[in-house]
C-alpha cells in the first residue's frame, strides 16, 4: 500500500470518526481529499510549489 492510499484511507477513517451529522458525507470527502494530497505529496507524485502556483524554475 503506498502512502497516497494510507493518507486517503487514514483521511476517510478520520472524517467518519469526526462527524456525527447530517453533513457527515462533505465533511468525510474533505478530510479524504486532504488525506489523498498529503499521500501523494509524500510519495513524490505532486509538487506543493505548483499547487500553490510557485513553480521549481522561478
């Protein structure tokens, strides 16, 4: 299991563990997504500089 798919699945278990309403579902797919970004940053498969704009030849 690569790191992008612990930090999906780390991030989805939170979401599920920190809500208890009605926006349970939102709130489940945000925490999923930032799991998936932390995941693939630390796998090297994306680049926070060109997330954030901030390209390596500037």
């Amino acid at each position: 299991m690569t790191a992008t798919q612990t930090g999906l699945l780390a991030g989805l278990v939170l979401g599920l563990a920190a809500t208890g309403g009605f926006t349970a579902f939102l709130v489940t797919l945000a925490v999923g997504v930032i799991g998936l970004v932390v995941g693939r940053v630390l796998d090297g498969q994306l680049d926070l500089g060109d997330l954030l704009g901030r390209g390596r030849d500037k």
